[in-house]
C-alpha cells in the first residue's frame, strides 16, 4: 500500500511539474520582419491597386491589421530620422539621429549619422557603426533577452537604413555601395556571413547595373492613368549615369528588386528562422520617384514602382512563407512617411512662394547681434534650417545666452518667409504653442542648433555654401501600418496610429522588453 501511495504522489508530482512547464512554454514568432518603405503613400497604394496581382499588397491589405492613418510623432522627418524611430520607439529628443547629418559643435563640419572612422567598411570605403544612435532597438533587446542566441540581421539599399534598423547588437547590417555596387558592411558587426558574399560572389550588380535601363515593366504600367495631370505620358525609358550608376540604380524601383533576392538568399541559406528562438529580420525598399523627380513631370515611374514593390512583396511572402510558414512569422509594414521630390515652378500659378537664404540671413543676425553686443563673430554656423551660436563668445562677452536667443527670434521673425522661430530653450522647456511637441521630438540637445527658423510652405530653403535646395511643404502625408501573419486577424482602423508603437507591439508579441527608452505602450488592439 504505501508502495503505490509513494508511486502515485511521484505521478501527479511529475504530472504538476509537466503542466507548469508546459503552462510556461508561451508561444512566439519564429521569425519577425520589419518592412520599412521609403515614401510609401497610401493614396499612390489604393490607386494603383488595378495593377496589382493578388498575392503581394492585396494580401496584406485582406488579410493583415490595417492603421490606414499613420504617423512620426516628430515635424520635418527624413528616413535616417524615421529608421531610428521605427526601431527604438522613441523619438530623434531620446535616441539622438535627428536627421541623416547634422552639424558637429567641435569642427563646424557635418556629421553623417551612421559615420565613424573606428570601424572599417567590408566591401566599402565607408566607415560605419551605429554609435549616434545612443539607446537600444527592438533587434537589441531581442538579443539580450535570448543571451544572443537570436539572429538578427537588418538588409537595405542605404546605409543609413541598414545600419539604425540593424542596431548595436545585430549580426550583420548590409547595404549596396555607392561607388561600386557591391553589398557591403561595417566590421562593427563582425566579417560578413558566407551566405551572404556567396549571393554577391554569384551576383555581381557591377556586371549588370551599368547597362542596365529602367523601363516599365509591363505594357499596363504604361496604359493605366491614376493622376490628375491628364492625357497619358510617353513611356519613360533611363539609362543610368556613367559616373554615379548605382546611386541613379538605388534611386530607382529597380533596387527593390535586388533587395529582395538578397533576402531570398538570406531566408534560403543563412540559419534564420531555423530553431525555436525567435530571430529578427529588417528590410527596407524604396518607394519615391525616379532620381527624385517630381511626381507631375513622371507619373508612371511612380505607378511603375509600385507594381514592381507589389511583385518585391509577393517574393517575399512567398520566401518567408517556405522558410518558417507565414503562420510563424510576424511582419509588419509601414513608410518613412517623407517625400522627397524635386522642388517645382509655383510661380507660374500664382501661388506664394519665395526662397529663403539662411546663409544671408544668419549673416545679417551676426550684423545685428554686433549692433548689440559689439564686434565679434556671434554665428558660428548654419545647417538646414538650425543656426548654431558661438557660446564661447558670448561666455567671455559675459552675455546671457538665453538673452542672445531670445534677441534673435525676435529679429529673424520680421524676415520674410519665416514662419516662426524656435529657441533651444524654449523647446527645452516645452513652452507650449501648436505643433510645438513635434519640433521638439526632433530636437536633441547634443547635436541640435541653438535656433530653429520654420520656413513658410511654398518657400524654397536655400543654403549658399552647400548649394542645396529644398521646398518646404507641411502637407499630411497619408501611409500604413499593416500587422500580418502569426495570430493577426483582419482588419481596418482608421484612428490615428503613431509608428512609435511598433516596437513595443513587437516586443509585447516576443515576451521581451521594449527598447529601454520606449515609453509607448503596445496596441491594445493587438495584445494576446
């Protein structure tokens, strides 16, 4: 009797211990994937939606979780700005990219957000790490959660995107060199992985790419009208240039194309998604105009584009899908939300414009500043639309910097073209005006300028010493975020969705921590 007692507690002690462990075995994605699409625009999305198959785009808008009305939480974004905060779920005041360059204090000399010469370019003359980027991403924390068990690699045609997608802790960022097509890495992450130089060894872009030339890709591209311009363009047809082909081939649908036969090879020979542990992949595409060409003067390159990233989607799907089921995969889709076209002639249909030369009138700020406080250089530089003051100046003028700033957004608000000025102390502080909290999301006090001039929409910002030019528009720029794959179940919201709520979602649905300086709480609507 006491035999079989003793055999019966040792049963439901085992039984006990199995249901706690299997009570403990909580599942998870065996694969997450980020898609990122610079400029992605939901209207160009529905639009070309006739041109589309049914197994790219059209899936996912079937059958993922739909935020139609997405957005940054910060003003004026550019891709190296909105990379950094899709991954870290905080904004460029946290994370420390507020742009893809910005001026450094010590040298007066721009500084390019992923550059530093303390690791060598593999494939490249680049030098790159992600040591502007000063908090953890989600592939991070994915990391340290699984004792680096998990692989986490980040693929891209830019260096900007593949290297603040990748993160501090990934194992490998790839992108496609400027100068010689090849794709390339930073030996901050190590040598890069057999299978990857094995797909470069196969397939050269420098064999191809110089000859190559950009046309539609099919006769219905070319036959399909969606834009207001009316009448039917001619069929457009680039050679790229001698000189920068594959700058003109990554500035083109085309590259879309090559990104996802890197990720084919990536998914078909390297070891992600082969085990238990959840591994990390971030892709990103292009989804702008030709060269940057307005959207007026070549409408069917941008339908073009589309139909080609719909087909990029479709491949991708599929590998995903034959790699670890897309019923164990987690993707999730969303844009850079920017634009990024050439500036166009607003003159001929009367609408206000103008061209606003911050070169000139920082110097006139200098001009008034020396009426003030005497002789001296007070401007130290400009970039973009910041000014960076001489604080050593006004220390040993003894001048109260709070009062300097103050003195010149009084000035710069009587120039023309300027919509208003914002101190560094005032977005410090927060002081409160609409629209404030945005521009103060892209602030960050290490590498931001003392002023900040908003240039007036319609008005062209001009620098004289770099010779760039850019037109400022404030226009809602309409794009997605979708959620498909592992337990997602369809459906359109049309609330408005910041992207600062990704990474927490995604770390919600891996069981692991958000990056350490998300404060952003995941989507209700998508916890299990």
């Amino acid at each position: 009797m006491k035999e079989q007692t003793r055999i019966l507690t040792s049963l439901l002690a085992l039984l006990a211990v199995t249901g706690v462990k299997a009570q403990q075995a909580i599942p998870v994605p065996k694969l997450v994937v980020t898609v990122m699409i610079d400029q992605l625009r939901s209207d160009y999305l529905d639009a070309f939606s006739p041109l589309y198959l049914n197994d790219g785009f059209v899936r996912l808008l079937n059958e993922g979780r739909v935020y139609a009305d997405a957005q940054y939480p910060v003003a004026n974004i550019d891709r190296a700005a909105a990379t950094a905060t899709l991954y870290t779920g905080t904004v460029p005041y946290d994370h420390g990219v507020i742009g893809e360059q910005w001026l450094d204090r010590a040298t007066l000399r721009p500084v390019y957000c992923v550059d530093d010469a303390d690791y060598q370019g593999i494939n490249t003359d680049d030098t790159s790490s992600p040591k502007h980027l000063g908090v953890s991403t989600i592939g991070d924390e994915l990391k340290v959660a699984t004792e680096g068990k998990a692989v986490v690699y980040s693929i891209a045609p830019f260096r900007d995107a593949a290297i603040l997608a990748a993160g501090h802790a990934a194992d490998g960022a790839f992108w496609i060199d400027d100068k010689t097509g090849s794709w390339c890495g930073s030996s901050f992450y190590g040598n890069i992985p057999m299978w990857a130089s094995a797909y470069s060894s196969r397939h050269p872009l420098s064999q191809f790419v110089p000859k190559m030339s950009y046309e539609p890709i099919s006769e219905a591209v070319g036959t399909f009208n969606y834009f207001a311009s009316g009448g039917m363009k001619t069929p457009f047809k680039h050679r790229f240039s001698v000189d920068h082909p594959y700058v003109d081939y990554k500035n083109s649908a085309l590259v879309n194309e090559e990104v996802t036969r890197m990720v084919e090879a990536c998914l078909n020979t390297s070891t992600i998604g082969y085990d238990m542990v959840t591994d990390f992949l971030a892709i990103s595409y292009y989804a702008g105009n030709f060269n940057h060409e307005s959207v007026n003067t070549s409408p069917i390159e941008m339908q073009d584009t589309y139909v080609r990233l719909d087909a990029c989607i479709r491949d991708l799907l599929n590998a995903i899908d034959k790699r670890v089921g897309l019923e164990n995969a987690l993707i999730v889709l969303t844009s850079s939300g920017t634009s990024e076209e050439r500036p166009e002639n607003l003159a001929q249909y009367r609408i206000p414009q103008g061209t606003f030369y911050i070169n000139r009138t920082s110097a006139l700020l200098n001009m008034y500043f020396m009426a003030q406080y005497g002789a001296g250089q007070y401007v130290d530089a400009v970039y973009g639309n910041q000014i960076y003051l001489n604080h050593k100046l006004l220390e040993d003028k003894q001048l109260n910097i709070v009062d300097a700033m103050e003195r010149a957004q009084d000035f710069l608000l009587q120039c023309s073209g300027v919509k208003d000025v914002y101190t560094s102390q005032r977005l410090t502080l927060g002081a409160w005006t609409p629209g404030i909290s945005r521009i103060r999301n892209g602030y960050n006090p290490k590498c931001s300028g003392d002023i900040f001039i908003e240039v007036a929409p319609g008005w062209e910002l001009c620098n004289e010493d770099l010779q760039t030019t850019s037109q400022v528009r404030m226009s809602y720029v309409e794009f997605p975020i979708i959620f498909f794959g592992y337990k997602i179940e369809n459906k359109k919201e049309f609330t408005s969705t910041s992207v600062d709520v990704i990474a927490p979602t995604l770390a919600h649905y891996m069981r692991i921590r958000a990056p350490n300086a998300c404060s952003t709480s995941p989507l209700n609507d998508l916890r299990h």
